[in-house]
C-alpha cells in the first residue's frame, strides 16, 4: 500500500483547526504544527484579561480537542521557512530542529498585533492577540488598583486610574467597557483608601467613528452607549508616543497632548504572520498594505495549487479578519483537499458567507449587524451571548463559561483575578534578554 497523501496545516487558530476537523474523513495523513499548544478564542481574551474568564475556557489544549481524530498529528513548534519548491516545512522547538515534507499546505498562522512601524509601544501597551497578552494585561489592571490603594499622593492616583485603550473595533471596545465594569461597579466596595468610581477609561482612536464597519447608525449609537457607562471616547485621535508613565495623542487639531496613565492597551491594527513575506518572495505573490498575501480565488498560493492560504493571513476581495472567514476558509481548503485527491484538476472558488458582526460594550448592551438584522442593547446583548458560547469548543467549558458570566453579569464577582509579579514583567525582561537567548542552552552550561 502506497503512502497516504500529506496533509500539513501551520497554526492551531480557526482556520488551521477547523481545517484539520474537516479533513477527519479524508483519505489523508494530517499534521498540525503550531507555536502554541492550544486553540485560542481570541474574541474572548478580554475578558481573560479583566479577570471574568480562565485562560482553560478559551484556549483548550489542541491535543485534546483533535484526539479522536486518528489521522491528525499535532507538534508543537515554531515554522522558520518554507520551501515551496521542496515541499517542505522547517520548524523547531528550542534548540530541536526539524524538516517535514509534504503533498498539501494549509498556511494559517494568523496576525499579530500591529504597532505601525512603532513595535517599541509594545513594551509599555501589550495588545490582545494571545494569552501572555491577556495575563500581563490582568495583571497590569488589577495591578493598577492594588498600588493606588497604597498610594497617598493625588496625582498618582489619577495616574494609576486612568486606562486607555487604543483602538475602537470591537476589541478595543469590549476590553474598554469591561474596565468600566471593574471600576465603577465590581471592586468599589473592596478598597478602602480611594474611590475606584474616579477612574478614567479613555478610548482612543485615529478614526472617525467607533466601530466603522458596523455603519453610521450603529456606529452612533454604539458611541452614546460608551459614553453613558463612563467611557471617555476620543475619536480622530492618534498615539504619537508612548511610555512606561503616559502616552503623547495628537487630537483632531493637529495639536499634541499627554495622558499620564500606568495601564495601557493597543488593540489597533493587525500584522500578518512574517511567513506571508517567506510565501512572497518564492511565489511572486503580492502582499497588501497589512502584509497579507494575495491569494487566487480558491485560496491557494499564486503557481502552487497545493498551497492553501487562509485566516488573517490571506488577502481576497476585501475580506475582512475575522473568524468566520477563518473557519470557512479552512473548511474550503479542506474540501478542495479531498475533492483533488478524486480529480487532481478541479478547483472551486471560495464563497464567503457573511454571517455579521456584534460587539458588546457593557453588561446588557451590545450591538449587532447580521443581514437584515441591525440590534442594540438587551436582546443585541443576549444574542451575543449565544453566538459567542456556540463557539467555545467542550460542553464542560461552555458550562463553566456560563457560570462565570452569571456570576460576573449578574452579580459582581470577577473570578479570575490570580495574577503573578512574572506576567507583568516578563515581556520587558524576554525582551531585555534579547533574541539569541536560549533557556535550554543556559541549562547545559549550568549543568557542565
């Protein structure tokens, strides 16, 4: 018996997952090779981050969610380079490098958070694109109070109670609302020496409109309901500079001014993985303006059929970067997969469903654009709360899911509010490390 076609699939986000469960039928080898060991609900990491969540709930272990699927192996590794002309990927663990052929490849590593051209922000604003992200922001929230607690000079207070989110998508909003929450309803009543009620929650954006893609309508409406919980919106408003004490904005004017704030959130903008770049050079693919590869119409790689592009990483028709055009993109090429194992020639054109977009800004209020339907407040809010626990992967974690939203919407209560010393610094102490640190080879020389 002749080997069984090889199936590889880069990244264990939406597309790379839904890809390998959709092969599960196939008359193929699958392996799955991501940097991380699980599959992350990113829409969610918010609420990881301000303390409603555990990172279990959102981020289930690749492994468990693909074992009974026989024909799917899952490494855990870091892809270096791929070799189109070789069919090959390389990958490597720490000091461990490895080389793996294949017959199919399926590209979805994702996006990363974009600071344009201003990486260094990175090291006092973390964004929202994994789970060191949302336990370093936890800890920089709930930090942020537990010093103002212990703090006696005025300034510094406000200092540590002022939190700007930069960025108002969805993200941006939800995590700002949800700040909100903490500190004019959840934790006033646990200190004792301030006022958490007095903190500023400011969201920043350079554009015009929150939430833009919703439509004027909501766009508006959205805004007036961040405003009435005691978010300081400022549109047309760019970050220029950013510290370990403040940020620098210039307004709508032209005129620059400075925020003295301690906790700081980036979610603006996104940046394709650096593997679209790898792709480019070798196919003669364009990228867009985001770093995004341009595709053919089936989501396969420019003079490679047998390549696959989808997710955050891919560029066609204008598509947005959002799960549902994960999820279908996986399953298209999934499907292309076997049909081409019958008819090597065939191909089919992949048709995005757009099945709409909902944000919430606080409890009970959210907004929702699906088709016909455009919803606000209550019954936006439920139907955000169904859609989002559809897609939380286990019924054991939908059902703790559910419990800690009734306990954190209902009532009060947050919680997830562990927080360690090591989350808050160890982006800052990686980072001071440098990028030719290795754990493992400090170990050797320590045990020689």
């Amino acid at each position: 018996m002749g080997r069984r076609h090889h199936v590889v699939i880069i990244g264990s986000g939406f597309g790379g997952l839904f890809a390998a469960r959709a092969l599960e039928k196939k008359n193929v080898d699958v392996t799955l090779v991501s940097r991380t060991s699980q599959h992350l609900f990113q829409p969610l990491l918010y609420q990881v981050a301000t303390g409603i969540l555990s990172a279990g709930e959102i981020a289930p272990a690749t492994r468990e969610v693909l074992r009974r699927q026989k024909n799917v192996q899952v490494h855990l590794a870091n892809v270096t380079d791929i070799d189109l002309d070789n069919k090959a990927v390389h990958y490597r663990l720490f000091d461990k490098r490895m080389k793996m052929s294949y017959d199919s490849l399926i590209v979805a590593a994702g996006a990363g958070q974009s600071y344009f051209g201003n990486d260094h922000f990175a090291r006092f604003a973390p964004g929202m694109k994994s789970i060191d992200d949302a336990l370093e922001l936890r800890g920089r929230i709930f930090g942020a109070f537990e010093r103002a607690e212990l703090t006696a000079d005025p300034a510094e207070v406000e200092r540590l109670m002022t939190f700007v989110v930069v960025g108002a998508g969805p993200t941006g909003v939800e995590m700002a609302g949800q700040i909100a929450e903490l500190a004019y309803r959840a934790l006033p009543s646990e200190f004792n020496n301030f006022d958490t009620r007095k903190a500023k929650v400011i969201l920043l954006d350079g554009a015009p409109q929150m939430l833009g893609t919703f439509g004027d309508r909501l766009s508006a409406k959205a805004k007036r309901t961040a405003e009435h919980v005691g978010i300081d919106v400022r549109l047309n408003s760019k970050v220029v500079d950013v510290d370990a004490y403040g940020l620098v904005v210039e307004g709508p004017d032209g005129k620059t001014y400075r925020i003295p704030a301690e906790c700081k959130i980036w979610a603006a903008g996104v940046q394709a993985s650096p593997l679209t770049k790898t792709l480019a050079e070798q196919s003669g693919a364009e990228l867009d303006r985001a770093g995004r590869i341009m595709v053919n119409p089936d989501l396969t790689l420019p003079n490679h059929p047998e390549v696959y592009v989808v997710g955050d990483m891919m560029s066609l028709d204008g598509l947005p970067g959002v799960a549902q055009v994960a999820i279908q993109g996986g399953r298209h090429a999934a499907g292309l997969i076997g049909d081409r194992l019958i008819m090597p020639t065939v191909t089919r054109k992949f048709e995005y469903r757009d099945k709409g977009s909902m944000a919430t800004i606080s409890r009970f209020r959210a907004i929702v654009s699906a088709g016909p339907i455009r919803a606000t407040g209550w019954i936006a809010w439920l139907m955000w709360l169904v859609v989002h626990l559809f897609y939380i992967i286990g019924f054991k974690k939908r059902l703790t899911t559910l419990l800690h939203w009734t306990v954190s919407f209902i009532g009060r209560g947050r919680s997830e509010r562990a927080v360690s010393v090591q989350q808050v610094i160890a982006r800052a102490a990686i980072e001071d490390l440098g990028p030719d640190y290795s754990p493992l080879e400090k170990h050797a020389q320590r045990s020689a």
